[in-house]
C-alpha cells in the first residue's frame, strides 16, 4: 500500500462529489423545479389591515345574502416560485390540456371566502392572473377542504407570483393544518421550499464533506511527510571526474536531495582520468560510486559502464582585454604548436601568448586536442599556473591547470591569456569566447554540425549499478528525470532529446 495514491484519490473525491451533487441537483432533478412556500397562516386581528391596507375589500366574500360572517377567519400567503434551474411554460405543467388550472392550493378543514394577488415578480404576469385566467377558489365538499385553482402561468427561472387568501375554520377546534399545493411539473417536481437566509442543510453535509476530506488529507499528509518519494533511496554517493561538469552534477545533486532527503553526496571533481582510475581501482559494484568523464577517454576502461548525459559545448576562452573576435582552427594549431608567439601575428594587441592548458588525462583537454588540435599534443615542459599569477610575463608561456576553475582564475587573471573550457562555464566567469571558424559557441550550432567544438559527457559505474542503490536512482535522475532540466539550464544538450539519440554513443 506505500505505493498507493491515496492523496490523488482524496483529491479526485474532493472534485467529484460538489460537480455531481451541481448535477444531480440542477441538471438530473433540479432543473425543472416548481417550489411553494407557505409565508403567513395566522388568526385575523386588526394587524391584518395595518400590514396590507385594504386587502380585505378586495378578498371578495361570498355570501347568499352578500354578508359575511367573520367567526374564525384566517389569513394565509402563499408564495409560488419557479425554483429550478430552467423556464416553465404553459405546456410544462401536468394536468389535462382542456383544463384551465395548473395548480390547487388545498386548505383542509377551512373555506376559501375570499382571495388577491397581492405580489408580482415582474408585471408580465398580471395577464396570467387576471379573472379570465380561470383562478378561482371553491370548497370541496367530499374532502371538506377549501380549494385555490391556479391558472397555468409561464414561469421565467426566478419569477414567482404570492395569493392572498381569507379562510373561515369549518365545523372543528384546534390548529389549522397546513395548506398544500398540489399539482405536477413534466420532467421536474414540486416541492416546498424555505427562506433563503442563512445555508440549507444540503450545504452544510456537503461543506461538512469537504472539510473531512481536507482533514483526511492533512492526515495523510502528516503521516507520510517524513517518506521519501517514490524512487528515491538512502545512503551515501560520492561523484568524481570532470571538473567541468562540476556545477551541474552539483546542481542536480542540490535539486534531487530537495526531494530524496536520505541521500547524501560527496564530491571530488579533479579530472576525468583521475576519477576514472579512481573508480577502477576501487572497483565498487555496491553503487556507491560513479564518475563523470569525458568521451574518447573512457573508452579505455573497459571494465567500467558508461551511460550518456548530454552534449556539451566546449569553447576557446582568452583574457578580456584581448580584442580578438575569432580564431580559426588552422591559427590555433600554430598558437599551441609554438609557431605563433605574439597575438600581434594574428591581429591583436602586441602581448606574448600565454597558453594556459589542462593536465594530461583532462577529458577536456582530450576533447580540445580530438576537435581543434586534430591530435595529441607533443610533450613540453610545463609549469604550474600557480607560479605565473601576478608575474610580469615577457615571452610566450605555457602553463597547467588541474581543474577547470584554475584554468578560468589563470586567463582572467593573466593578460594574453588563452584556454579552453566548457562554454557555460566560460560565460559564467567573463571570459571572451571568440568564434572558431567564424561560428560562435552554440548549442543548436553545435547539434546542426556548423561549431565544431563538442563532446558527449558520461556518467560511469564499475559494471552496471546495481537496481535500488544510489548511484542507479541518480543516474536515473539525470538521464530520464529531471536532472535533464538541469543539464539544459547549463546549456548542455540531454542525450535522450537529440532527433538521433545514437549520436552520443559516438564522439566522432
């Protein structure tokens, strides 16, 4: 049952029931709806005149002898309203086509001897229940009850129309029972509805539900906010490799423990080849370690699987006072090859190049070599970037970086500097990234063949990660989750997006 969504269903309740009570009550049997209301039955007292002037005149007595005997009257209002949800016509009402009357208030145990409409809605209605309407009062003599026949009167959604009537008790003692309309609505009812102040009890069940539902909710909230989602894992994982990658597995590694909080992580990003040799050696299958490197240099680890991120772009990075908007692949190759000293050779200001590389292993450095250089470098002498910081330079340098972070301090800090690193992070630190081949660094550039610059980044496991262990749930995480969000937002393209996704098997 962990698995089971009960905080959907709760919430798919929570939405069905107030949409089918909306239906059941407006559209299944609410929408043609004729409603009565019984507003006064009282004793006449001499309020009656004082709350309806002249009323009484009007209530039209009928006596042989055109007196009326006013023994035990009283006076009743009742209030006739269409209550549902559609018009009511002539045709709607539910008796036979040859009779005048749609309705009858009965009045058990007393006589009708006199009746007004005393209320409109809307003055429409008057030629409804004019005297050639066929409203009348009469008394049913085998029922001994008083009858009012009301006219079949179309009713707009709202109208309601009040009849005012006089009655005389006949023949008991006691209180009066209580009047009744009878009649029918074709494809609706009739019913006796209430004042509309205050809320019905149909709508404190149903707010009564809801809050159960939201309490349930609540509880169910508070009963599994401490499990981690589903997918996620305990433990400990701990990421080498690529220094360039460094801030987006980082990132990803922030937004996953945001929702898997059991998991921790450790990192040491110091080089592909140096993550890579870590990982073989220790030779981990319990899935507790996995590197990021860069293609062509994993391949030379046989014994490790590797699952493809994304493409990266990589680009040419020179120090900001450097002026030069492009550089192409054959004045690159002269600048590394030593051939080119001066950036005045190539257009710039009269500065000796200062070459500012990654140390042998650096799958950047690899990727560099492979898509620029057409090959390995040749072996010279190199010097730490540490020791030239700050030194006044006078002739061409080269120098080593061990991760990509120094290799960005060293070019933004040395004038006529010139590296290399991944574009996100490039942009990041300010650095001048000039176009190769007249193309700038893209990613659509790159993914359309124009910049040549690229390399497809991998994750790495010592066979392949064992299901349920941390180094599966984040690789996971990172290829079909939402680490690809991540690997997009730093400007690198995930593999399972590319038109052709077998492209990432290969660096070529």
């Amino acid at each position: 049952m962990d698995g089971f969504p009960i905080e959907i269903v709760l919430a798919l309740i929570g939405v069905a029931v107030p949409i089918a009570a909306f239906l059941w009550e407006f559209v299944v049997v609410g929408r043609r709806r004729l409603g009565y209301r019984v507003q006064m039955d009282t004793p006449v007292t001499g309020e009656i005149e004082s709350v309806f002037p002249g009323v009484l005149t009007r209530l039209r007595p009928e006596s042989p002898d055109g007196r009326t005997d006013l023994k035990d009257l009283s006076v009743v209002l009742v209030r006739i309203e269409n209550s549902g949800a559609t018009t009511i016509d002539t045709s709607d009402y539910q008796t036979l086509e040859s009779g005048r009357a749609g309705l009858h208030v009965h009045f058990p145990q007393r006589r009708v001897i006199g009746m007004a409409v005393t209320e409109l809605s809307h003055p429409g209605l008057a030629e409804c229940l004019d005297a050639r309407s066929g409203i009348a009062h009469r008394w049913d003599a085998s029922a001994s009850r008083g009858v009012i026949d009301l006219p079949k009167v179309p009713l707009n959604r709202g109208d309601h129309y009040k009849v005012l009537a006089i009655l005389q008790r006949q023949g008991r003692s006691g209180a009066d029972a209580e009047p009744e309309l009878r009649g029918g609505v074709k494809g609706g009812r009739l019913l006796e509805t209430r004042s509309r102040t205050g809320a019905s009890r149909a709508m404190f069940s149903l707010v009564g539900f809801l809050v159960l539902v939201i309490a349930a909710q609540l509880v169910v909230g508070v009963v599994r906010g401490d499990r981690p989602p589903r997918g996620c894992v305990g433990g400990e994982l701990t990421v080498v490799g690529s220094s360039a990658l460094r801030p987006v597995i980082e990132d990803a590694a922030r937004r996953y423990r945001a929702e898997c909080r059991d998991l921790r992580f450790d990192f040491a990003f110091e080089g592909t080849e140096r993550g890579l040799d870590r990982l073989t050696r220790a030779a981990s299958t319990d899935g507790t370690l996995i590197a990021i490197g860069d293609n062509p240099i994993g391949a030379n680890y046989p014994k490790l699987d590797r699952r493809s991120l994304a493409v990266a772009v990589f680009t040419v990075v020179t120090h900001p006072d450097l002026d030069i908007p492009a550089l192409s692949t054959a004045q690159l190759r002269d600048i590394y090859a030593g051939r080119v000293t001066d950036w005045s050779e190539v257009g710039g200001l009269p500065l000796p190049v200062v070459l500012v590389e990654r140390a042998p292993g650096s799958g950047t450095r690899a990727v560099f070599e492979q898509r620029v250089l057409g090959g390995s470098q040749p072996a010279v002498p190199h010097t730490s970037c540490l020791a030239i910081q700050g030194r006044e330079l006078t002739g061409p340098t080269r120098c080593t970086a061990e991760v990509t972070g120094d290799l960005l301090q060293t070019v933004r800090n040395t004038r006529g500097a010139i590296g290399y690193s991944e574009f996100g992070e490039a942009t990041r630190a300010g650095l001048r990234t000039p176009a190769l081949n007249g193309v700038a660094p893209d990613r659509q550039a790159a993914l359309a063949g124009r910049y040549e610059l690229w390399g497809i980044e991998f994750a790495y496991s010592y066979g392949a990660a064992p299901p349920g262990s941390p180094a599966a749930a984040f690789l996971r995480y990172l290829t079909d989750e939402g680490g690809t969000d991540v690997l997009r937002a730093h400007g690198n393209e995930p593999c399972r997006d590319l038109p052709n996704p077998a492209r990432c098997g290969d660096s070529g």
